[in-house]
C-alpha cells in the first residue's frame, strides 16, 4: 500500500509518499479500512515539526518512517475474529488515537472502539473533516469540564477562534444545546460563523472582546496564548464570577513541558502549573483539555449529523497526494472549517 510518511522531523519538504508499504493485519479487536478521505488537524504539522517527541515516540513500534492523520473515512476491507459489528465493506468513520495506525495512508487497522457507522447523509470527504474536532470538544466538555449536555441549556458561551476545524464544530453543538453563542473571527469569517449560529461574532482586529463581553458561563479558549497576551486572564474577566462558571483551553501544557523536562519530571511540573492557574481564579474553574478518544461521543456525532444539527464545514479539499500543500494551507492558521484529504483509488 502507499502512505505519506516522514523519516524525520522537520517541515512539509519532510513529508514524503511511500509505495509497497505492508497492508497491516488487523488484530482481533481491529478492523482494517481503506481510507477513502481523511484530513489536516494543526497538531499533524506540530507532531511533523518533533512537538510530543518523547511521548510520542514511546507509544511507536518504530520512531520512523511515521504516518501521521487522525480522521478518517471508509470502508471495512477485513475485521478480526472477535469483531462482531462491522462487516466487509461497511462504510465507517472515527478518528485514530494510535501512534501506529496514522491514517494518511491507503489502508489502517483502527480499534473497534475508536470507529463506528457512518451516517449517510454526508460523503466520505465530508465525513473526515468531523471526528478529532468533534471529539476534542466533546472531550473537553464532557471529561474534562464534567459537564453533562443539560447542563449546558441557555448557557452563555464565549468561544475564541470560532472559523476553525474546532470553533465551526463547537458552534453548532452549542447551538444544539441551545446555549447562546458569542465567538471571536476576522472579517474574512463572519458570514460563516453566523451562517452556523453564532449570535453574536467579534472581528478581533476591530475590538478587543474582553473590553465588551461580561456575564458569560463558559469560555471555550480555542487558540489561548498563542495568539492573544494572558489569553486565560482576558477570558476568565467576562466570566461571571462564580462556581458555575467555566474557562477551558485547548492549549495544554503538558506535553510541551514533558518535551521540555522529560516524562519523569514533565507530568509533575505540568500539574505543579494547572493547579497554580486553578487556585488564581477560584471560583471559576479552569480546566486544560486534551483530546480523548470516546466511542459514545462518536456515536453522539453520528446521531446529530444524520439529523443535521451539525454539518460539515470544508475550507478546501486536497489529494492525498498533495499533503505538503495542505499542510502549508493549514500552517496559515486563518483556514474556514477543515483542510480535508481525498485518497486516491
Ligand atoms: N488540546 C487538544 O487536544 C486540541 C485538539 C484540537 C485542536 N487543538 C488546538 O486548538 C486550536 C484550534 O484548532 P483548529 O483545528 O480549530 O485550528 P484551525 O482549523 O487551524 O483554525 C484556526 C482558526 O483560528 C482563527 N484565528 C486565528 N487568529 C485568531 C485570533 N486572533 N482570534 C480569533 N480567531 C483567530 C482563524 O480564523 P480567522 O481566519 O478568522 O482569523 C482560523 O479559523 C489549535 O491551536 C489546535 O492546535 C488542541
């Protein structure tokens, strides 16, 4: 089979195709799928470029050559003896969390929890541009925020960096949930984002939100310090002072300490800093999410796509083929949804 893949770290020049690759042999909890399309997420380029070096290059049978993708859309080519629920030629989709099973690549051998049915209402390419967004906000709200979908009825939402893979999914879920959104964009994006329900949408480039906004219950921090100064301080101000209220960020630093301090005196020194943020702005809780596979919050998404409560958002599609170019389309940081993978036949 081929495969993009990189034998060392560096930028998109490092991504290279590779032919007569081994079809890998799913074990017997696996399913083995032809991807049909997958998709760009920032942390591809960030894992291309060595970030989580020393976590990731633990859990790799091989340091290189290393496939990277995470979403994924197909169909079931083989499933393993104790598979019961998938058969040949099933159309599926999820998102891999494996560091063996990268899934820009012809075929993949993915874990029976990590993949389900796809709904049929949107097409492979559509498909691949959903699961690891959907999955990092479920994620973030349901383990590590600990908030239930009712909780989140009429709440008032605040979310930085709304016209990205993140902001274009969390937009419609909170909407779903019937919470009142404000989100933050440039020009470029506000039809978009209110195209998908936003209520009310700041340009960033004219106003600075935390001058305008008070009284909200959660802030979703898509982008953090990475592209505003005391990015929490600013969020955590229009929050309402109180128990209820929630400040979650999608800028963890666990695995850039561990990068930094290694894995014995990383995990310690990341915990050391959450809990210092945590006690400064008590009663608000703070919480730092990272992805997290969920088979029940891919089942979740499965459902509110076939009722169409959430549709996917495309910036743009690319071959397979041409994944340098997606990747530098995605290093932009300013893409309109998702930066998405048709693989060729
Ligand atoms: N912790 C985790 O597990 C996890 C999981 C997924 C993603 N992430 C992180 O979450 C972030 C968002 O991911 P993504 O997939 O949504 O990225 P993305 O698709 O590349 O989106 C980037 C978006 O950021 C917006 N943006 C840029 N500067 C902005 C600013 N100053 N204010 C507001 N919006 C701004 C851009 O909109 P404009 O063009 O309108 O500026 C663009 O739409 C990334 O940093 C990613 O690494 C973390």
């Amino acid at each position: 089979m081929y495969a993009i893949t990189i034998n060392e770290y560096g930028d998109e020049s490092k991504l290279i195709k590779q032919e007569g690759i081994p079809v890998p042999e799913p074990k017997s909890n696996q399913v083995l799928i032809k991807v049909k399309a997958s998709s760009v997420n920032p942390i591809d380029l960030m894992k291309r470029e060595g970030y989580g070096k020393v976590i990731f290059e633990k859990q790799r049978k091989n340091a290189f050559p290393w496939i990277l993708g995470s979403d994924f859309s197909g169909t079931i080519e083989k499933v393993g003896s104790k598979v019961g629920n998938f058969k040949e030629g099933d159309n599926v989709w999820g998102c891999s969390s494996n560091a063996n099973s990268g899934t820009h690549s012809e075929y993949v051998c993915i874990d029976v929890d990590e993949v389900t049915h796809k709904p049929d209402v949107i097409s492979h390419l559509e498909a691949a541009s959903l699961p690891y967004v959907a999955l990092t906000t479920w994620s973030a709200l349901v383990r590590w925020a600990g908030l239930r979908p009712q909780d989140l009825k009429e709440k008032r939402v605040f979310i930085q960096g709304g016209a990205g893979g993140v902001g274009c999914f969390s937009i419609q879920l909170f909407k779903s949930l019937e919470c009142e959104v404000t989100v933050t964009c440039s020009k470029k994006n506000i039809d978009l984002v209110k195209s998908l329900g936003a209520d009310q949408v700041i340009d960033y480039n004219e106003e600075s939100f935390y001058e305008s906004l008070k009284e909200f219950d959660i802030a979703y921090d898509l982008l953090g310090d990475h592209v505003l100064e005391d990015s929490v301080d600013k969020c955590c101000s229009i929050l309402k002072l109180s128990s209820e209220s929630h400040y979650i960020t999608l800028t963890h630093p666990l695995v850039n300490t561990l990068d930094a301090k290694g894995l014995l005196l990383g995990g310690p020194h990341a915990y050391f800093l959450r809990q210092k943020q945590r006690k400064k702005y008590q009663p608000i809780n703070v919480h730092w999410s990272i992805y997290r596979p969920s088979l029940s919050g891919l089942e979740q998404l499965s459902s509110l796509v076939q009722e169409e409560s959430i549709k996917p958002v495309i910036d743009s599609v690319y071959s397979l083929n041409d994944l340098a170019a997606a990747h530098q389309k995605v290093s932009t940081g300013h893409v309109s949804g998702k930066v998405v993978l048709d693989h060729p036949e």
